[in-house]
C-alpha cells in the first residue's frame, strides 16, 4: 500500500467514525494497521477510534502499539493517560499525563513565543 492510500484509507476511517459509521470506521482503521503494521499514524487513529468508541482494551493494545513507534510523541501519550483514566488506572494515567506534558514543554521551547512587543 502507498504512503498515499494509507492516508487516504485513515481519513476515510476517521470520517466514517465522525458521521457515526463506527462498523466501517473500524473496518477501515483494522485494514490500515494490517496493511502498514509499522504506520504510526494509523496506529494512532487507531487508538483514537476505540477509545471514542468505549473499546479501552482495543485502544490500549494500539496505543501501546503507537507508541512502541514513537515513545517521545506528545499524542500518544495524550491517549494512554486518557485511556488509563478511562479503565480507573490512576497511576498509569498520571505517568502518561506527566510524559505528555514533559513533551509539551520541550516542543514550547524550542519555539519560544516572539519577544517582539519591547518587554
């Protein structure tokens, strides 16, 4: 599958999810994680997708699957703290949240706000 299809194919997953085609959302998202096991991104919309649709543990298995790709992205840990919530893991969901933040603020500063304004 092309860098292009696959794209094409998690959109259409994501579409279908938002106007509430959730048999094909996960149809859709299942042939993307097949089709490019090594796919953060249809990793991650993967994860999204169950989350939202009350699936933690299928949520969880792409979350850690996202991650295992890319420990250091803001969103997935995003989703595993959101996840942990959602199955009553407090501790899990503060380690995440805290990995999350820790990575928001690395991304802030490597872009410091513009100083531009005479202060």
């Amino acid at each position: 599958m092309t860098e292009d299809a696959l794209q094409t194919l998690i959109e259409d997953a994501t579409f279908d999810y938002t106007m509430g085609e959730h048999n094909a959302a996960k149809t859709k998202i299942s042939e993307a994680t097949s089709a490019a096991p090594d796919s953060f991104a249809a990793w991650h919309a993967s994860a999204e997708i169950h989350l939202n649709l009350g699936d933690l543990d299928a949520a969880l298995a792409a979350a850690e699957r996202g991650h295992a790709l890319r420990p250091d992205d803001l969103f997935i840990n995003t989703t595993l703290s959101r996840i942990w919530v959602g199955k009553g893991d407090k501790d899990a969901a503060e380690k995440f949240g805290a990995q999350a933040k820790m990575l928001g603020w690395k991304e802030q500063l490597k872009s410091p706000p513009d100083q531009s304004d005479g202060l």
